[in-house]
C-alpha cells in the first residue's frame, strides 16, 4: 500500500474551506494537515501531487445514471466500462446506476443482471437503485430484501405507460412497502398517460419533429404528477425524492411540501439549468434538418427559457429546494439510435450524456456567482453520499473517507465537445455539450487511493471500480 499527499491545495468540503495538505495512506485519507505543520516529523510520501492555486474537492458522486439501459428498442450506448471512465474524466468518483425490472420480470433477475454488468467492468465505485418497472405482489415481496442487497432507494414511474409505468395503486403500494423499510422512493413524475394522448395528436397532425416530444411533455404534466406523488407519499408515510426536476412549478409543489414539513426531495441536471426547448429541441443543422433536436430528447424534456425555468432551478439550488444536481446520464447516438424517431419523435430513445462534464458544468455556477464554491461540493459530492447512504465513505475529505479525491484547478479551461481539441470520453456519436468553454478544469481524480486521471491521461483500470452496499439515506428522520 502506498502513501500520497497532496500538498498546497485549498481543500473544500460543504462547509468552508482551508488550506491543507491531505494524507492518504492506500485507499483511504489518514490526514489533513496546516501547511507547514508537521505533527508526525517531516512527512514523505511516495506519490506527491502538488496542488498549489488549486481546489482539491471529494470525487463526484452523480446518483443518476444509466449504462446500457434498455430503452426504445436500444440501449443506452455507454456501457459500465465507458461510462464510468468518462465520469472519472470529469471528476466523477461514484455512480449510483439504476438497475431494472421490467413487468413479468423478476426484481431479483434484475438486479442480478446489473451486477453482472457492471463487476468487474468500472474505473470508479459503483452503486445500485432498483427501477421497479412492475408493480405486482412479486415485485413487492422482492422489495423486502433490497436493504440487504445495500440497495436503500428505488425508482418509480408515473410515466412510459407500457414500459415502466406504475398507475397511482401500485405507487401507494410501493410507498407503504417502501415505509416499512425505509426506503427511499425516488419517482419520474410526468403524468404518462395524458403526455401519451398529446403526443398522438401532435405526432397526427403532422408534428413529427423533436421539438414536439417538448410540447407534449408540457409542464402541466410535470407540477401535475409531482403534486400527486407528494400526496401519495404522504397518506404512505414514505419520504419522496422527485429526480430530473425540469419545471419552475415542479419546484413549487416541492418547496411548498418542504414547507409543510414533508420529508420531500428533489434533483435536478444539467441540461435543465443550461438547455432549452427552444435553443436545443427547436435546433435544426445542415446534417440533420430539424431532427437536430433529437440529440436533446430526453424525459422530462428541456424547458422554455421565456418561461424562467432555467432560472428558477438555479435559484431551487440555492435554496435547497432541490437539494443535488445529477446527470441523468443515458446517451444515446444520432446515427441508429436517436434516427429510430426520424419520422417520429415518439420514437426517439430519451436521454442525454453528461456524466463526463457535471462537475465542469457546475463550477460555473460558482464563476457566475450563482452559488458558492461550497455549494458546489455539496451539491456534487456531499449531498448526494448523505441522501444515498454513502456519507462518511464518499462526498467529504476527512480522515477515514475513501480516498476519492479531486485536484480542480479554478485557472485552467475546458473545451467540450467531440470536435478537435474538445474533450469527450462518452460513448456517443455527437455532444449534447458540443462548443461549451469551461472555467476550470479536472486536474488529478484519486479514486480510492489510486490515480485514475492525471497528466492528462487516464491512469485508472477497468475493474478497479467496486460495488458499494448503501447504508439508509442520512436525510431521513
Ligand atoms: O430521458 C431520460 N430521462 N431517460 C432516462 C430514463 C429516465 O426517465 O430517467
Ligand atoms: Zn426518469
Ligand atoms: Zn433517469
Ligand atoms: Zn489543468
């Protein structure tokens, strides 16, 4: 096992920040220690990373993503072993991926399917929510035992009807059984079977173009479906985390639970702080036509910028109406995937890639003076290791903590993209992030100890990345 210090950083955490050297002894951080302190004698270490004029934060920990995800015919193009490489790029050191059960499946089945996935296949640490995309006595039985598989957190859908879809008497079913366990729901809420019905319509009418899946996912469909999943949590006595949050009055029905003391959460992504309907589902290009919005589709879909949406998720983060920022990562390429829905954008898999640029993206945030540098911590780090039991381990730079670190250096630049110069390590045919320029750039990634990326080289190995059993969420009374 070999020593590492990193010396002459300021070490952030949610808290405050300060300047320190940081000790780690083989996988975990033994240390920190004032510059020129020296309690234990002059400390040597084998590995030396100088940090000097520059952060050093915990690795990432973007608790949404899906590699391979079978979806619309296809499945999501980064796999376990290109995906987390990707995330360990962008200052990424744990994913929480979703893993599935589809109706008529088995949870069980499932689950073992993604474990075989994933072992042995990531650079990065890993762990599970369990999608239960059919809610049948089985299916309930099976939720019984998912705290001991270190699963402490599921996800429901209030949209896809056919595919995940659960109707409001197997989400109270679900929230009772999740109550007795402590588990904690996490729910796409749209309201599916009306988008369907707007959909239809449109795609009738002769409104084929991606821009249409934004119009009929409207955001009536969005506050409707939170509100109702508020409701239904409540009368279970279940604690409720509302993911890829998009709309403006979503965020109202959450902040207004929150108000009311209700044990309410919520996510948002990238895309819905930076992205819109109007600039990325309306786009059109030589190469594509008006399918060049396709790129963009995802559930729930970008927003209208006239309307504030964009706006009113900054201020959500800053307010700890929402509490976290994951990437909903779940790329799809244009050519034979994202094309299944050329004549019909009912037809295009939804998704976006971003689990390489979440951190970049954010610190924005902290050059725009939206939110402060330890809000950004927390909001990519700390936050998501305490809502999925994973604190204490991940998302702090403390003694005892994994040592999954990240040295970002606030002077240096990041172009995104899959055009020259760019960077782009996903496993996808275009960007979604194509001509974004960062403030700031992913020095060194530490992940357990082990240096993943330095020196502008991936340095880590497929397989390094272990399965992490999670405790109960830490935001729960
Ligand atoms: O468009 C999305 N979000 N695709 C991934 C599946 C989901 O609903 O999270
Ligand atoms: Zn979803
Ligand atoms: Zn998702
Ligand atoms: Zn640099």
């Amino acid at each position: 096992m070999s020593t590492t210090l990193i010396t002459g950083g300021t070490v952030v955490s949610a808290t405050g920040r300060a300047q320190a050297d940081v000790l780690v002894d083989g996988e975990r951080i033994v240390a920190l220690i004032s510059p020129g302190a020296t309690p234990f004698g002059r400390i040597e270490a084998d590995v030396t990373i100088d940090a000097t004029g520059k952060y050093v934060i915990p690795g990432g920990v973007d608790a949404h993503t899906h590699m391979q995800l079978p979806f619309g015919g296809t499945n999501a193009s980064d796999t376990f072993e290109t995906g987390t490489r990707a995330a360990a790029w962008g200052g990424t050191t744990t994913i929480i991926d979703f893993a599935v059960q589809r109706y008529g499946e088995r949870v069980q089945d499932g689950l073992a399917r993604w474990h075989e996935l994933a072992a042995g296949n990531c650079a990065i640490d890993y762990g599970f929510h369990q999608i239960i995309g059919g809610v049948d006595d089985d299916a309930l039985k099976a939720m019984d035992t998912l705290v001991d598989e270190g699963i402490t957190s599921y996800k429901l859908f209030m949209a896809y009807p056919g595919v995940f879809y659960s109707d409001d008497a197997q989400v109270l079913r679900a929230m009772q059984k999740a109550t007795d366990h402590g588990l904690l729901t996490m729910m796409h809420a749209e309201n599916g079977p009306a988008i369907d019905v707007l959909a239809a319509q449109l795609a009738e009418s002769g409104k084929t173009s991606p821009y249409y899946h934004g119009i009929a996912r409207a955001w009536q469909m969005e506050e409707e479906a939170t509100h109702r999943a508020i409701m239904l949590a409540d009368v279970a006595g279940a604690p409720l985390y509302v993911v890829h949050v998009s709309a403006k009055q979503a965020v109202e029905q959450l902040a207004g639970a929150r108000d009311r003391g209700r044990n309410v959460f919520g996510e948002t992504c990238p895309q819905y702080l930076y992205l819109s309907l109007e600039e990325q589902l309306g786009a059109s290009s030589e190469e594509w036509g008006d399918f060049e919005g396709a790129k963009w589709v995802c559930s729930t879909p970008l927003r209208s910028r006239e309307e504030g949406h964009q706006d009113a998720m900054w201020q959500a983060l800053r307010t700890n109406d929402l509490q976290m920022v994951s990437t909903d990562h779940c790329p799809f390429c244009m050519k034979e995937q994202k094309e299944l829905g050329k004549d019909d954008f009912r037809a295009i898999p939804n998704g976006i890639g971003s689990i390489e640029h979440r951190v970049d993206l954010l610190y924005q945030g902290v050059v725009t003076g939206q939110i402060t540098l330890e809000r950004w911590v927390e909001l990519i780090a700390t936050t998501p290791a305490r809502m999925f039991g994973l604190y204490g381990r991940k998302g702090v730079i403390a003694p005892g903590a994994d040592a999954d670190i990240v040295v970002y250096d606030p002077a240096g630049h990041t172009s995104i993209g899959v055009g020259e110069g760019r960077t782009h390590h996903m496993n996808m045919d275009h960007s979604a992030w194509e001509g974004f320029e960062i403030d700031g750039h992913v020095d060194v990634v530490l992940s357990r100890g082990s240096v993943v990326v330095a020196d502008g080289e991936f340095q880590g190995t497929k397989g390094h990345g272990s399965y992490l059993k999670r405790d109960l969420s830490q935001y729960l009374v």
